[in-house]
C-alpha cells in the first residue's frame, strides 16, 4: 500500500516535467529564418490576388500586377500605435503599439502588422469587381505623415483611388480613435456611371503561417491562425495547415460574426456591424502566406448617389475585459488551452484583486490564499492523517523487522493498523492531487494573459510571465519543499524515501525556467502548507486535539 503514496506525486512530477519541456520551447532561440523561404513569402504577399468569389454572384477581380516597388507611404501616430499606410491598395502595412515593447527591457514598441521579410502581416482592403479599386490600386494619400493632435479624439485619412470604372470615384477613409485600438476603414463609393450598381467590398489580413510567440505544453499549443465567430456555430479555430489542403470547415456565410487573426498575446480581426450579409473567406495565397477576411455588400447605390460601407478593425492586446465590449465573444481568442474552464475564473479573481492591488505579483499571492482557504478542510485532513502516520513510524519499522520478506503479511497487518488507528494511507496526497489542475491552470493564465506580459512584482522580478533572472524564488521553493519532506511521514521502504528526499532538488531544477509568477504561487502555497502541517503536527504528537 505504501507504494500508492507516490503515484499522485509522480503524477504531479510528470505534469511539471510537461510544463518545464514546454516552457523551454518557449523560450528557446528561434532558428535563422529560411531567406529563400523567406523570399518566396515576400513575393506572394505582392501577387496575393483581391477574393474571387462575393455573396450574390458578384463578378470577380481581375488578375493584376505585383505589388510596384517604391510605393510611398505615410505613417500616422496616435496616443497608442504607430501606423504605416502603403499608396498600393490604401494597405495598413506597419502597426507598432506603444504601450507593448518587444521585450521587458527593450524601448523598441512592438510590432504588430509588418510587411518586412521574413514576417509578412497587412490589413488589406477593397472592392470587388471588373476595374473596381483592391489592394493593389494605388491611391493618392494626404501629404505629410499624420499624428492625432491633442485634443483631438478621432484622427481621418481619407484616399482617393488612382483608377476606378468609368464614371465612379471611389474613397477609402481609415479613421483612428483615441485611446482605442480600433481602426475603421470606410469605402464611399460616388455613382455618377449613368446605372446603378451594386459593388461588394471585401476586408482581409494577409499573414504568413509562422507563429509570432508561441507556447506548448501538456500536448496543447497556443493557437496562431485565423478565428471566425457567428452566434450560430460559436468560436471555430483554423489551423494554416487545413486552408492549405482545402480542408477548413467553417461557417463561410452569416449574418453576424467576426473574423479574425489570432496569435499569442494579440489578435486583429474585422468586425462587421450585425445584420448585414456577409461571407467569411480563408484561403491560402502563396508559399506559407494566407488571407483571411469578410465580404460584405455596399448595397446599392443609384445613379447620382454616395454609397458607404464602414468596418472596424481591432488590432491590439488580448486585454479581456476590453475585447468583451468590443464584440461578443471576441474574449474567446485568450487562448488557456483544455483548463480554461478553470483558468477563466482564476484570471477573473487575479483580475479583481490586481484591480485592489494595482500589482500582479500582490494578486498572485491573493488568489494563492483564497485557493488555500477554498481547500483548508481537505488539507487539515491530509496533514492529520500524515501527522498519525508519523507518530506510527516506530510500529512500522517494528512490523518490517517482524515480517522480513513477507511482504504480503507486512501489507496486511500495516492496512490493519492503519484500519484501527482511522488512518488514509493516501490522504497525504490529496493536496498535491487537488493542486495539480490549478496550477497547470494558473500556468496557462500566466503565459496566455496579455496582461501578465512584462507585468513586474517587485524588487528583481520585473516580468512575471518569464523566469526568474536570480533564481531566487525557485530556491525558496526547493527549500520550503524539503521542510515539506521533512515534516512528511518517512517510507518505510528505503527507495521510495531516497525518491522522495531526491523530488525537492529535481523540482527546484525545473522551476528554475518556469514563470516567476507560477514560481511565486508555488511558495506562497507552501509556506502556507507548511505552517498548517507544522500546526497540525505539533498537536498530534503532543496528544492534543486537532
């Protein structure tokens, strides 16, 4: 029997060994990018063609050239992102967010949407239809780079197209807001053709299938692709690999939803106003590059009218109460993997208390005593039946002497024993049992939260979605995991002691890479572990009542 005492904690080795191996791909150097793969996807990105198919039937765009070199472009600045819009197609082909910087340490912003090799990643737009203006026309772009001035709350570029069908003028209007990641682009299409007409626009992020940031652990990775919501079929991932083959099955037409691209930390997506038509497409468009969009109708626009067709873009932060009044269930794309059932509530009270604290760290801690107090029933169980057990160690060691090779006997007369005396051999264990699905949950918050980004505690630690730099707290927990051995019942059996005096040094090994945040939990609980065991310990063998 005693030998069940170390499944669950083997058990718990096994996960933190999945977590640990996962943890170090993560942060492992990438390789060198491929250069001829990465040319290969730079001249797709330029010959990536409008969509060819609409809602309706509308007549497809025609093939054109490559994308001409030297396009000028302008860069607008708000009080959040820095943008580059290309003269090809009216394109947004640079976001940079000044409030996220590549690394904790670095003054470089990140970079978001890119059309620099070896990372193709655009916002592209246009109409569809025969000479209709796409991603490919050019347009004529206001002089001067643009800022959003003080004061001001809305910031509007407005470009003219080069080339249009006879007798129609053709607008694009990307306007940003303050404060808002949000960027609206608006289609107004002037009619003076002497027929109405009813023209189709689409909205499509061009990207090649390479992840940005990416995690994998317990055999799940953070997602990095294409994502469609409707109020029909919910949340659907696209995996690259399945546009690749054709195989992608989602819901193509709707009257509502989003679409979006998804990767670690950030996501972009359209998100059309309900009500209208619309037909989401994903498709792949060259050597490891595809686009993912919407087509919706501008609708019909007589001779001598305007029409207009406005659609928002998010590209920005997975901040989750944010991402939830933007669109329903576009907090969907935090990615927590298969413990999110779990997961979400944990961000949620991290969440609260971090809005009390102002401190992740200080958050970490508050959740760490809220779930101790949640299990303090089950623990003072275990630690009493582990307190009985430790005062039984004479009688065991007795009964081994007695009983010699017989181990059969000495397994019966030990579950007599531990019968009389009420004692659950495997009560000890339940804490780690209980713990194992919170942490690798909490593991999961830390590394899937955008929030938890670059989020600093205090003193060294500075990120606590990254190692420790001093591997201070990883010792800390080594250490209080060995006070947690010591004041453990001793194995009879000289094995299983040496195993479990050896599990403090190889669990202090792997927290050495783990996210201080989750190291920082770790000790939390066990210092508190460790005062109630000592607590109940102490009553037990002095024959008080505990």
């Amino acid at each position: 029997m005693d030998n069940r005492r170390l499944i669950p904690a083997l058990v718990f080795f096994f996960a933190l060994f999945m977590l640990w191996e996962g943890w170090m791909k993560h942060t492992a150097p990438k390789p060198p990018a491929n250069q001829p793969t990465a040319a290969a996807t730079a001249t797709g990105a330029a010959q990536a063609d409008a969509p060819t198919t609409s809602l309706a039937g509308a007549p497809a765009a025609p093939t054109v050239d490559a994308m001409t070199s030297g396009a000028p472009s302008i860069h607008v600045e708000t009080d959040l992102v820095i943008a580059e819009i290309s003269a090809e197609g009216g394109t947004l082909v640079h976001l940079e967010l000044k409030q996220h910087k590549k690394a904790g340490d670095s003054e470089e912003n990140l970079v978001l949407l890119d059309r620099s090799k070896p990372h193709i990643y655009v916002a592209q737009t246009g109409l569809i239809g025969d000479g209709m203006p796409n991603h490919k026309t050019r347009f004529l772009l206001p002089q001067g780079d643009q800022a959003l001035a003080a004061g001001q709350d809305t910031l509007s570029i407005r470009m003219q197209a080069e080339q249009a069908p006879a007798g129609l003028s053709v607008t694009k209007v990307l306007t940003f807001h303050r404060g808002s990641y949000e960027i609206e682009t608006t289609f107004e299409v002037a009619n003076a053709s002497g027929e109405a007409i009813s023209p189709f626009a689409y909205f499509q992020f061009t990207r090649d299938g390479e992840p940005a940031e990416s995690v994998k652990a317990m055999g799940v990775s953070t997602f990095t692709g294409p994502a469609v919501y409707t109020e029909t079929e919910k949340y659907q991932k696209l995996q690259f690999k399945d546009i690749a083959d054709g195989s992608a099955k989602f819901n193509r037409k709707s009257t509502d939803g989003w679409i979006a691209m998804v990767q670690h930390y950030f996501v972009s997506a359209w998100l059309p106003a309900p009500g209208a038509e619309r037909e989401f497409i994903a498709r792949k468009v060259g050597d490891n590059l595809f686009s993912t969009g919407v087509i919706l109708p501008v609708g019909n626009v007589d001779n001598g009218q305007t029409g207009s067709l406005s659609v928002p873009m998010y590209s920005g932060p997975q901040e989750q109460h944010k991402l939830k009044s933007i669109a329903p269930g576009l907090d969907l794309v935090v990615d927590y993997g298969w413990l999110t059932v779990i997961a979400s509530p944990v961000f949620w009270l991290l969440e609260w208390f971090h809005g009390l604290t102002g401190n992740w760290g200080w958050a970490i801690i508050l959740v760490t005593l809220c779930i101790k107090a949640l299990f303090f029933p089950l623990s003072a169980a275990s630690y009493k039946s582990m307190a009985k057990m430790r005062t039984l160690g004479p009688r065991l060691q007795r009964m081994k002497e007695q009983y010699g090779d017989d181990k059969a006997k000495l397994q019966q007369e030990m579950m007599e024993m531990y019968r009389r005396e009420k004692i659950n051999p495997l009560g000890g264990c339940l804490p780690i049992l209980v713990q194992i699905p919170v942490f690798i949950a909490l593991y999961w918050v830390l590394l899937g939260s955008v929030e938890m980004r670059h989020a600093p505690w205090l003193g060294w630690i500075q990120d606590l979605s990254t190692k420790d730099p001093y591997y201070v707290l990883p010792i800390i927990m080594g250490v209080s995991m060995l006070v947690q051995t010591k004041l453990n019942p001793t194995p009879p059996d000289p094995m299983q002691a040496k195993i479990m005096m050896a599990m403090p040094i190889v669990f202090t090994f792997m927290f050495l890479f783990f996210p201080s945040g989750l190291v920082l939990y770790w000790v939390v609980n066990n210092l508190l572990s460790i005062a109630q065991q000592w607590q109940i310990t102490r009553m037990i063998e002095g024959g008080k009542k505990a």
